[in-house]
C-alpha cells in the first residue's frame, strides 16, 4: 500500500502489507495532530481501506477513486460484450475507450459492433453517461442525484456495479466536494513498479 499527499504530489510511506493491522501500525507512527489534519482521503473500493481511515484520520472525507469505479463499469462493460459473442480484434479497446478519444475510423467500428448487439449498445451508452456525469461541475447532492438516475437507467443491461455503486455511492459522490482522485497516486505506483 503507498501512502501519500495528493496535493503536493509526494510520497510519505510504502507499506508492503495489505492487511488492516499492519496499515494501522504503520499510519500510527504520523502523530495524531498531522492525522487530524487530513481533510479527505483518496481510496479504492477494497473493504479495508475505509475502515482505516475512518479510524487513523478522523477528521477526512473519504472519497472512492472515480477511476476505480470506472474500472468497474468498464469490466462489467467487457462481459456484456464476451456475453453477446463479441470477440473482433480491437473490439474490447474500442468500447472501453472514452467515446470523445476515438478516431473517425474507430467511431465507425464502434457503430458496427452497437449493431449486433442491442444490450451491448445500451450498455455502451449508459458506460459514457457515466463518465459523463464525472465530468461536469456537479455539488455532492447533484453528482448523487444524477448518479441515482442512472443507477435506474442501467441497471437495465448491468447487474454486479450497479449493486457496487449503490454499496458505496456517498462515498463516491464524495469525488464531487474537490474533485480528489488518487491519479498521482498511481502514477507514484507504476515508479516504485519500474524501479522494482
């Protein structure tokens, strides 16, 4: 686990441990007075981690990654795709692509792969409208609301996230009070892989 401060982009501790009480005894070691000033918390959906902060920063918001449940909809995304048997090269990368990414050609794959499948469409639409509702300026009460209505909308065509986002959404519209992701984070993540 890597521990760090968004803010400033900086690494504070590397806990080779993903075991609850290790996390504690490592985050037990910043004084209680730093602790207290952690305003909010970046982390992903793993059931531990908002146990620990709850209990190591008392005073943070805890905010789900939006990039985690984005993963989660695009995985779910790729199953309904493997379900309708579709299975064409380049097939995956194209609907798991943010729509405003793909080229012209890449549009016009996308067109034809919606064709052949109705839900994989529906399910395609409802995965943008998603990412969409990320990307506006939104108050937490407004990014909950809209993603209560799509929760109704989707869970049409998907099954497993919407149970998840439903599990975590006043967490997840936490992202809406300072838009906190834990992208510098990862990025800390993949150096500590390479120089592994």
């Amino acid at each position: 686990m890597v521990i760090g401060d968004i803010e400033a982009g900086k690494l504070i501790e590397v806990i080779d441990s993903h075991q609850t009480e290790d996390i504690i005894a490592a985050l037990e070691q910043q004084p209680l007075e730093t602790r207290t000033q952690v305003k909010e918390v970046s982390v992903d959906m793993w059931g531990g981690f908002p146990k620990v902060v709850e209990k190591m920063f008392p005073n943070a918001v805890i905010v789900i990654d939006r990039f985690h449940v984005m993963k989660a909809v695009n995985e779910e995304l790729n199953k309904i795709r493997r379900q309708a048997g579709i299975s064409d090269r380049g097939s995956k990368f194209i609907l798991l692509r943010n729509g405003q990414d793909l080229t012209t050609e890449e549009k016009v794959k996308l067109d034809q792969l919606r064709q052949r499948s109705r839900r994989l469409a529906k399910a395609y639409q409802w995965k943008e409208e998603f990412r969409a509702i990320y990307e506006q300026s939104l108050t937490v009460e407004e990014g909950k609301h809209q993603i209560q209505e799509w929760l109704s909308k989707a869970q049409t065509v998907y099954s497993e996230v919407i149970i998840t986002i439903r599990n975590h959404l006043d967490r997840i519209s936490n992202y809406f009070r300072n838009r906190t992701t834990s992208g510098a984070m990862e990025g800390i993540n993949n150096r500590i892989k390479l120089i592994k």
